[in-house]
C-alpha cells in the first residue's frame, strides 16, 4: 500500500514536494488556508485530497487531521511547511517589531507546528504505529543576517520549532517515531516574493548562498524533505538540516 504524506501549505516549498512525493507513489493529503491553492494542487495529483484550515487554529487543525484519516486510514509522515514572512505584519529588530507580528509568527510557526505534531503523534502512539515527521525552521533561527533580514519574530518562531522538534525527538526514538528539522536558506517562492524583486538583495545573495549564487529552488528543498521522510534516513531524528546554498559558512 502506498504511503500517506499529510502536508500543510498549498504553495511554494509544500507544493513542490506535494508533487515531488506524488511522482513517487505517495498519497497526498494537503492541510493550507486557502481553498483555492488547494484544490487547484490536488487536481493536479490523482488520489490526493485536502482540507482548508489556519494552522494556528487548533480546533482546525484537529479537524483536519481526523480528515486525513477518515479519506487514507491513517497517515506515515508530516511535512509542516505552512508559514508566512511577518514582515507585512510589523516583523523587523527587536525594538520595532510589533506585537501583532510577534504572535501571528508565534501562532502559525511554533503553535502551528504543534498543533499538528500533537495531532499526528497522539493517533501514532494510540494506533503503536511508527512515522516520520519534517518541520521547518530557517537558517535565520541560528545565522541572523541584520542589515536585510532583521525580522526576529520569524528567527524567533523558527527557532522555538527547532528547539521543540530536538525535544519531541529524543523523547519518541523509542517508539519508532522520528523528527527532523529542515532549515532553508532564502528559498524562491511566493513568501520570497520582495526579495526577487530587490537589486540590493539579489547581488547580496549571490554571495551568501555561494553555491547557487542565486536563490534556493523549492523543489531542492522538497528533495532534502522527502530523503528525510523516507526509509533512506531511517537512522536519522532529532537532525537540523541546512538546505542554504552555503548561507550559514559564508560571511
């Protein structure tokens, strides 16, 4: 039977591997807010299906996990990649980052990512069933750059996913339940949109991710998060991969 890969987001990095993980025989369940993403994603992948909730409402959340498992019987890994940039929302240094944007990043990443974790692995340990879990966090949670990226609420937010998916994995090793982290650099997606469009941090990329001298691709992202949730990396948990071009070791 083919497996099942519960993915939140309908765009950029979620979609890529929407489609990447279709293409190799899994069924794909898509968790996103906006129902027009999400349907129009799963037209284009056969036996797929989804439901519309807000990540950082838990009761939805809930909701649409139930859905996963009442359409598939159940489901054998997690990519949590629903996310927003905050900057729109007031997300910048410390001193002027505002209240609002401090809990709507809090919200949609770190409670986000709970949500759903919490929802998956209580059906896991309920049904004694093993699975794999990706969550994304930024190389900004562990290399902030100030003069174009100062937004903390999001390194925050990314960095609380970090810490919590490190805990989470330590403690369900034992019963076959592993939990990653990937952390990508500058990635071109919609998210990213104000930065393919500024000269300044074009040419400024082009010399912090090195080895593309350019954005990173989602479906780049998408490859490293399927290894991670496959039977490939089956030693690995607990594990914060980089996918940054080299952002991380470059000055």
């Amino acid at each position: 039977m083919a497996q099942t890969l519960l993915i939140t987001g309908s765009s950029g990095i979620a979609a890529a591997a929407a489609r990447l993980a279709a293409s190799r025989g899994m069924r794909i369940f898509i968790v996103g807010n906006r129902e027009t993403e999400c349907k129009e994603l799963c037209a284009e992948i056969s036996g797929s299906a989804y439901a519309v909730a807000d990540v950082a409402d838990y009761a939805a959340v809930q909701k649409a996990v139930a859905a996963c498992l009442q359409t598939f019987g159940g489901m054998d890994a997690v990519f949590n990649v629903a996310g927003i940039s905050g900057r729109s929302l007031g997300d910048g240094p410390l001193h002027e980052c505002t209240p609002e944007a401090w809990q709507a990043l809090m919200n949609i990443h770190a409670a986000g990512t709970f949500y759903v974790c919490h929802e998956v692995i209580r059906h896991w340990m309920e049904a004694s069933r093993k699975g794999a879990i990706v969550n994304t966090g930024s190389v900004l949670a562990r290399s902030p750059e100030r003069e174009f990226f100062a937004t903390h609420a999001y390194a925050a937010s990314k960095g609380a996913i970090e810490s919590m998916s490190l805990a989470a994995a330590s403690y369900y090793a034992p019963y076959g339940i592993r939990i990653n982290v990937i952390a990508p650099g500058l990635v071109r997606t919609p998210m990213s949109a104000r930065a393919q469009t500024n000269e300044k941090i074009l040419s400024f990329i082009a010399h912090k991710q090195p080895l593309k001298g350019d954005f990173v691709e989602a479906d780049e992202i998408a490859r490293i998060a399927l290894f991670l949730l496959s039977d490939e990396s089956v030693p690995m948990t607990g594990e914060v991969i980089r996918g940054d071009a080299g952002w991380a070791v470059t000055g």
